[in-house]
C-alpha cells in the first residue's frame, strides 16, 4: 500500500493537471448552481467557490456557505482572512468537507476585505501570508495554494512579486494563480480594478522562468480556449478565466476537455440545459426559486442564434411564483425553432 505522502502527491498531480484550466472565484456568482452547469459542461476543468471568509466558515451556516454537489469536484474552496488561526480552522474544515484545495484570497480589492487586512492588501505583508499558508498546510490534508495579483498601489511589480511568490513558497505553497494587474486599493471600484490597471502578462510568464518548480496560473483578461491554449504552450502551468466563463460558459467550457486535456467529446450548450433539467426539480422541491438557476445560464446560447430570446424569456418568467422547469423547456424550444430555421 502507498504511504500517505506518496498518496497526497498524487492528489496533487490530479490537481494540478486540473488546474491547466480553472473558473475564477467569483463572489455571487460561482456559487453552487453556477458550478453545476459549469461541471455539465466540462468533466475536468477545475472549480473554485465564491471566497467565504475564514470566521463565516467556522461561525456561520455550513451548509448554505460552503455546501457543494458530489459532481462538483474537482473543486476549490477559496477562503479570505488574514488571523492564521483563523485560517487553520477554516482550511481543516474544507478538508473534512471533502474539497480537493484550499485557496488563499490575496487579490480581492474590495473595501468590506481591506477592513478585515485581507485580499489584495495582502501582497504587501508576504510574510503574514506564509504565517497563514503554513498554518493552513498544518491542518488541511488538501493542497493550499494561493490566489493573488502582481502587487498594490504604488508597489513596483518586477520586485514585489518575485519576493511574494519566494516568502510564501518558502511556507510550502507550490501552486499560484497569479491576475497579471494591480489592484488600486483606494480610488477604484472592485469592478475597475478587474478593468482599469494594465495587465501584464510578460511578468507572469517571466515568473514561471524564475520560479521553474512553481506550477503557476495566469489569469485576467483571458477570453477564449485559442489564448488559453497559447499560454500554456508558452510555458505556464495553468490560465484560470473569470468572466468570459460565467458569460459564455458553453463556448469556454464544452470544448475543454477536448481542447485542454485532450479527450471526451464537446458538450453542446442544450444537452447541458437538458442535464440541468433534474438539478432544477431537485432545487425546486427543496424550496428553492428557479430564478437561482437559471440567472447563471443566461449566456449558454451567447453569440448564437436565439440568444436574446433565450435570456429573454428566462429573465422575464424564472422569477415568477411557480416558475419550473417547464419554461426552461420553452425557452430552448424557441432557440431549437430558430437554429432550425436558420
Ligand atoms: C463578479 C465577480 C466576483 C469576483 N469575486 C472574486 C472572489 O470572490 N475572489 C477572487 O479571488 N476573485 C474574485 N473576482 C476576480 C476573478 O476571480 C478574476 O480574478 C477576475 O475577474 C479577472 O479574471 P477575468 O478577466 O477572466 O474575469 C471576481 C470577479 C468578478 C467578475
């Protein structure tokens, strides 16, 4: 029988080929629902959570916070905080939960996260996050990896992110997503902190030259499977997409597992919605509202023909007392209709 720590590696192995593709962590948006149909439509891409904070994990209501789907796997929980102890607690409790890593929020820019000294300040206390990752490590049997930007404010990028990824690999960390821009922590919006600074990709790729052991992924601004795919033949270990996932998940994600891992077939956009169908019912007859669902597969058909009339009549009825899965069917009727007719 292998021992633990030669099971643990392999673990990690999966993990990290997983993660040549991943969603962003994406507060109201990853949640639960959104990661089902994402995992309809790609078997291998790896899935993050919303960031909960490490006091919600301990304190609050687990099984509406970080409750997840057996189908949702491989997934990432993504913890924000700064207290070690704090984090330790939070990282073992994901473990028990059964999540496949634990994931440092070091780039979040929002006001609600810079009061509790967390997220994005973090690239400037590189120390404080190798005191956390360590502790993390102690007490989740799972991966901890880290989630972070090139630096803050008037940081110089070339220097503070070398000295980032050093401190905090020292602490045992060997997997970072990187989102190749600054956060400005005063002065702009969360919203245009994922717009406004440049992104600068060359950085992160020159990370991966000085960081060879690093399995480093890049992230931000990342639109389509042909970038992503050029990434990683330049040398990077993994892209994580964000919004252009959440967007237009069908395009992203039914191609993947073809694409990136080269097997499986492509998942068309309706036999997901089709798939999704049983996944409603369920929602519904645990009282939950249909709306929750489907606002996360508005943009199944984007760029397509129907598109429009899709959103439009999911956006217009799933919110209606007694909505079910009998207007999801209608909606995709009416873009079966017109791709027919097209
Ligand atoms: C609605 C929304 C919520 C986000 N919430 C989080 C979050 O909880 N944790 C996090 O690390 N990043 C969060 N981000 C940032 C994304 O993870 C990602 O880094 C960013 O959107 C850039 O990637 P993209 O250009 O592919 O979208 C969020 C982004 C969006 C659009």
């Amino acid at each position: 029988m292998r021992n633990a720590a030669e099971a643990m590696k392999q673990v990690n192995g999966r993990l990290a080929t997983a993660a040549r593709l991943s969603v962003a962590p994406m507060m109201d948006w990853t949640d639960r629902h959104c990661r089902y149909l994402h995992r309809l439509l790609s078997h291998r891409t790896l899935l993050y959570t919303e960031m909960v904070t490490a006091p919600a994990v301990i304190h609050g209501e687990r099984d509406r916070l970080i409750g997840f789907d057996a189908s949702e796997h491989p997934l990432a929980l993504q913890l924000g905080g700064s207290d070690p102890v704090d984090l330790r607690e939070a990282a073992r409790i994901g473990a028990e939960r059964g999540y496949d890593e634990i994931n440092l929020n070091c780039g979040c820019p929002s006001d609600r996260v810079q009061s509790g000294a967390f997220g994005a300040v973090l690239m400037t206390r590189p120390e404080l996050v190798a005191e956390c990752c360590a502790e993390m490590i102690a007490a989740s049997p799972v991966e901890v990896t880290v989630k972070c930007r090139i630096g803050v404010d008037e940081q110089v990028p070339e220097e503070v992110l070398p000295r980032f990824l050093e401190t905090v690999a020292a602490s045992g960390v060997s997997r970072f997503t990187i989102h190749a821009r600054k956060a400005w922590l005063q002065g702009l919006s969360p919203k245009e902190n994922r717009d406004v600074p440049p992104l600068d990709y060359d950085l992160v790729l020159r990370m991966k030259r000085e960081f060879p052991r690093l399995h480093l992924s890049i992230n931000g601004g990342i639109g389509t499977l042909d970038e992503a795919e050029s990434f990683l033949a330049s040398g990077l270990d993994g892209v994580m997409i964000g919004r252009a996932a959440y967007h237009s998940p069908a395009d992203i994600l039914g191609d993947a597992d073809k694409r990136i891992w080269g097997e499986g077939a492509v998942t068309r956009a309706e036999d997901a919605v089709r798939d999704m169908l049983p996944y409603i019912e369920r929602h519904l007859a645990d009282g939950g509202r249909l709306h929750q669902v489907t606002r996360h597969m508005l943009g199944l058909f984007a760029g397509r023909p129907g598109a429009r009339g899709w959103r439009r009549v999911l956006s217009e009825g799933a919110s209606r007392p007694g909505a079910g899965p009998e207007l999801v069917l209608e909606a995709l009727q009416r873009v079966e209709d017109l791709q027919q007719a097209a």
